[in-house]
C-alpha cells in the first residue's frame, strides 16, 4: 500500500488535517477485520455536553436481548440490545449545568463522569474550520486566555468509509490553553463561536469538530441522495467497484489507481534508495518525458538522483523546491515520503521532515504524473533545488536518471480525480458524520465551499441536499444551520465580469434564503488575497454566533447585513433597495465600491454609486441603459457597504443570466 500524504500547507486546501488522513487509511488497511464493537459509543465520556431540553439518545453494543440500564441525575432508561447488539436508550437530561455523573448498567459497567448538560453543535467543513485557534490572529494570547471549563470540544479524526461505520474514535476535552494548544489544537471558528453562546447564554456549549480540508460538499452527502442527483453516477459506479474490489479506503481515486497500474510500487517501490537503477534511462530534469518515449501523451515516470550531503549536515529544517509540475508529483528521498501535490498552480515547497536527509549519499525519487503535452516540470531550471538548514543551496536542475512506469496515452483508462486526499462522493458522511447519529445536538455551524467553486451552479443543489441528509440523519426536520460565506481570495480583478468565487457565494445565499431554518454569515470583508487560510477567525465565530442567538434562540438582535431586496430603473440609472440595514446604509471609506451595471449587450463596466436612505444609485457613463446591476461580483472584492450594525452587505447580482459554472459537474 502506497500512503496518500499531504501537501505544503501553502499549497492545499486544508493540510493541516491531512497527516491525520494518512493516518487513518493506513489504519482502514492494516486490518480487514471488523473490531468488536464497543459497549458505549465513543462518542459519549467524560467531560461531554449532553443536549438540553430534549431526550438524548445514548447507545452502544453488546450481547443481543441484554438489557442496559442508564441514569443521571436520578433519571433512569432501559433498552434491550437487538439482533445485532446495537442498544439505544432515549434519557431526558437534568437541568442545563452541571457537572453531572452517567452510569451505564448491563453486561459492563461505565461511568461518565464531568458530564455537562447545554448546547451541543457539530462543525463541519473543510480547513477553514480545521484551522486551529493558535493559527489566529494573536493566536498566542488567544490559547492563553481560553480557559473555558463550560466549553467542551470532540475532535473527529478522519476516518474514510466505503460502508456505513458504526462509531468515530475521539475524546472530549474540556476547553483548556493546554488544549487549545497541543498538536493542531481545536478550531477557532468553532472556538469563537462557543465563547460568544456561552456569555450570551451562560450555558454549556459541547463542539463536535467534524472537517477535513480540501474535501467537496458531496463527501460529507449520504449516497442515497446522490444517487437521486445523477451528476455523481460514474463516481459512486466507481466507490462501488472499489468496495467490491476491497483494500485500502483512501477516500481517493488517485491512490487505488496508482495501487492498479504504477509498476513502481510493484514488488517494492522505485524510491527504495537500495534500488538498482543501472538500466534506467539518463534524462534532463525539467524534461525527462520525450527521453523516456511519452512526450506528449499523458504517462507516469519515476525520476531518480543521488546526492551527496556533508557530515555533519547543517543543523535547522531543510526544504525541497521543484516548482510547478503537472499534473501530479509524489517526492520521496531515501524511500520516505517527503510531499505530493496535484494543484499544478503552485509551485512545490516540502519541508523535510527530521531525519530524512543524512551525510553522505542520499536518493532523491520524484514521481510525476503528466496528463499534458507540455506537463512535468514547468518552471526554470534555476527554481529546482534543495535549500539546507543554514541556506546552503544544491542545485537539482540537470542529470537524473528516469523510468516509464504507465503510458497512459488511449485508451488506457485516467484516475476520475488526482487529488491525494478524500473526495470520493459520501466517504466522510459514511465515516464521520453516520456515526454520530442520532445524537441529539443543537444545530450545526457550516463553513466549507472552496472545493466546490469550480462547480458553483451545481452547488446550489448540494448544499440544500446536504443539510436535508443531516437532518434526516441527527432526525431533527428544523435542525438549524448555519452557513460561513466565502472570505476574499485571490488577486483582486480589475475589470468587472464573472466569478466562480462569486457565484459560490450567491449558491450559499440562495440557500440561506429558502431553507428554513438557516442563515448566512457573510465575511466577504475579511480574508486573504494569498491565503485561502484567512487568520481572522474571531469575526466569522461572532458572526455565526449572531445568527444563532437570533434564529434559534429569538434574540432582538441584528444578525445580517443589507440584502437586495428589490431593484428599480431610472432614466440611465439604477435604484437598488435594501433590506436589514439597521441603523441606515454605511459606505466604507466615504464612498460605496464595487458596483457594476450592464446594459442589454452584458458587457459590465464599473459603476459610479450613491447613497439614497436605504438605497443605493448605480450609474455608468459607458451603459446610458443599464438594466442589470452587482455588487462585490468577484472572489476579492472591496467591501464597501454595510448597515448601521457594523454588517457587510450579501454580494448580490440583479440578473439571472447563464453563470459561468452552469454545466460544470465534475471538478
């Protein structure tokens, strides 16, 4: 089995979480066994949250017709284990507070202890809610200051499924700097989120972390629904020919088609620095395909170099630069795994792990999946090296060694995706998200969409599709949710047009608009043009926050932005109304922005605009007849209007002409 690794966190959507993967797919395939299952779920210990006000279910296996018996507080349940073992008890919670003792009687005794009664919300997306408190803004003085005994949390390791899993590994801990400090820590998002419910609420507030960076919405889907989508019937033929097939559950298409067709994993692996490579071909590095007979057909190739390293090597971490490659490169040096990436874009910068690299001689290996003509390595030779700890620069441009290991070219069949990380459709849900239910819980907190920009249309019919999964699953018709828009990223364009980024946003708007029992937490002021891991966590919390304190709880508060809410036409001019502008419309920095109107051509050219109470003005002297206006319609947009409340406003368009992500279905 060849392990799927992550990224540079520079370089991919969510590497943080991604060692954890690795971790968990090794596991799936170290054992082919079903384990035992436990007597109590996982998912129930010490120091949890138990919902309030309503039953909680609790469950757990054990001899089939057994009885169990539980009890806090004075109250007490019984259930039988059924045919299966499974047992599930509905209890009715104490009083919100605590801390209280659980006792679960039967063929075992457990005992929780350090069990509080509050509000528990699971958190789901990718790295953006991964991302952990000490990665903030001030991140340092956050961990230190987050001692919050009636703050829990519950990491879910990731844990890949190509069939319903029956339980998730993981603990509570209680919201301590220690743990908010170790490791990855906890994630802000959801950190902030908590430590605003609980000063507004002053109750318990239980945190299932449940996210893993880089993975699409339809890996966190039940395959039932999306079965019934039809856009993801090659892909689920495809994880049912797999499951079939048995093996490692790497979530991926990538890996099982290298495990297939990649003749250097045979019988070993080309990265084993003991290799004999006396037979392979000499080539020049960038380049190395048309030697090796595939210089324009898609193919795998092995490419080998030995370098020679002082004694003692410098001291302090070394890196590895390979720049640009297309369309997949996996770096090993002496046999280990050092880094893989498929987002071709950026360039590759691994950081070697301690011990990888010793004196004397050492075999680097890179294996390089080229799906182009001018694919492999694209950038200047000069760009290619090896930097040591105390700056000393090896160069890597120039003689390797290299090896055909798959001519791909037709009609060899290709991966579906080449991504090293879980994307295959429902894997996450069956993994991470079915194990948890039915668990009564609160609501959910939702921040994820950058793996699906490329699809944006499409999205607007996953994501009313997922949170109606989750609700079947957790059995709660109105469970409340709640949606982080997309922050700002990329470079901001200079002319007005279409947007992935955009149309994204608008899919989670429309959402918001027509699920009950959601909202949107716009943060299209915040965010990075050259991180897609904005460090401003603290404001996409409280804004989430707000939306639950007036959705789920009623409070009399302001929790969105102005939203259009109709729009008129004026002789060469248009009129657009707003709705929620509590305290009256605020341009930022004197002047609203980021306007742009079109005329009957849909050409889009910027606006001139103009407050009027609750209204805005947009003109263009290039369109005398506008009839389509948007607003902040680009991935970086200068946030420019708000309400009185301090909110942005929801990115918005007037029209409903073809986007640019219709038809998109696949990434």
């Amino acid at each position: 089995m060849y392990p799927f690794r992550p990224r540079p966190a520079r370089l991919l959507l969510g590497s943080v979480a991604l060692l954890a993967v690795q971790a968990a797919a090794l596991l799936a395939a170290a054992s082919a066994e079903t384990p035992p299952q436990p007597f109590l779920s996982p998912v129930f210990g010490d120091n949890m949250v138990l919902q309030r006000d309503r039953p909680d279910a609790l469950w757990g296996w054990c001899e089939p017709g057994r009885e169990v018996r539980v009890e806090i507080a004075g109250v007490t349940a019984t259930a039988t284990a059924g045919p299966d073992g499974r047992w599930q008890v509905q209890i009715q919670p104490p009083p919100a507070g605590g801390p209280y003792r659980v006792r679960i009687d039967g063929p075992r005794h457990v005992e929780l202890r350090e069990v509080l009664v509050g509000d528990v919300w699971l958190c789901g997306g990718q790295s953006n809610m991964e991302f952990g408190l000490a990665r903030a803004r001030n991140g340092a003085e956050e961990v230190k200051a987050a001692d919050h005994p009636e703050i829990r949390f519950f990491k879910v390791p990731p844990q890949v499924s190509y069939a319903a899993a029956a339980t998730v590994p993981g603990r509570w801990r209680i919201c301590s700097p220690a743990a908010m400090g170790e490791g990855g820590g906890y994630s802000a998002v959801a950190y902030f989120f908590a430590r605003r419910m609980q000063e507004e609420l002053s109750v318990p507030i239980g945190l299932i972390q449940d996210a893993i960076g880089g993975t699409p919405a339809e890996c966190w889907m039940d395959p039932g629904t999306l079965g019934g989508l039809h856009d993801f019937a090659p892909a689920l033929a495809e994880l049912a020919r797999l499951r079939r097939a048995g093996g490692p559950e790497y979530g991926n298409y990538i890996m099982h088609w290298y495990d297939e067709y990649d003749v250097g994993l045979k019988g070993g692996t080309w990265a084993d620095p003991g290799l004999d490579d006396s037979g392979w071909k000499p080539v020049r590095i960038p380049g190395g395909f048309a030697e090796l007979g595939v210089p324009a057909t898609p193919a795998v190739c092995w490419f080998r170099r030995e370098l020679t390293l002082s004694d003692p090597l410098p001291a302090g971490p070394a890196r590895i630069f390979l720049g640009v490659v297309e369309k997949m490169d996996t770096t090993m040096i002496n046999g280990r795994w050092v880094g893989a990436s498929s987002w071709v874009e950026n360039p590759r910068v691994y950081t070697i792990g301690p011990g990888v690299l010793r004196p004397g001689r050492n075999v680097l290996a890179v294996r390089v999946f080229k799906t182009r003509p001018e694919g492999g390595f694209e950038s200047p030779a000069d760009t290619l090296r090896l930097v040591l700890g105390d700056g000393t620069v090896v160069p890597l441009a120039g003689a390797w060694k290299g090896a055909l290991s798959v001519d791909a070219r037709p009609p060899h069949p290709l991966p579906l995706g080449y991504e090293n990380y879980p994307t295959m459709p429902s894997v996450l849900y069956r993994g991470m998200i079915a194990p948890l239910a039915p668990l009564a819980i609160r609501g959910a907190l939702w921040y994820q969409g950058e793996a699906n920009a490329t699809r944006a249309y499409q999205y607007r019919t996953l994501l009313p599709a997922l949170i109606a999964d989750w609700r079947r699953a957790f059995r709660q018709e109105d469970l409340p949710f709640y949606i982080v828009s997309l922050p700002a990223f990329q470079p901001r364009r200079a002319e007005p047009g279409d947007d992935a980024w955009a149309e994204l946003r608008e899919a989670q708007a429309l959402t918001a608009r027509t699920v009950p029992h959601t909202g949107l937490a716009v943060t299209v002021d915040t965010g990075d043009a050259d991180n897609i891991h904005p460090i401003d966590k603290q404001v996409v919390g409280e804004r989430l926050a707000l939306c639950a304190l007036r959705g789920t709880f009623g409070r009399d508060i302001c929790s969105e932005g102005p939203t259009l809410a109709s729009f008129e036409r004026l002789p060469g001019a248009l009129r657009l109304h707003f709705a929620h502008t509590d305290g009256g419309l605020v341009a930022r920095g004197g002047k609203p922005a980021e306007f742009a109107v079109a005329g009957a051509d849909r050409k889009w050219h910027w606006a001139e605009a103009r407050l009027e109470g609750d209204a805005v003005v947009v003109s263009s002297p290039q369109v005398p007849a506008p009839v389509a206006a948007r607003y902040a319609w680009q991935a970086n947009p200068e946030a420019t209007l708000f309400n009185g409340a301090g909110l942005p406003a929801v990115p918005f368009r007037t029209d409903d002409w073809p986007e640019s992500t219709e038809g998109r279905v696949t990434p």
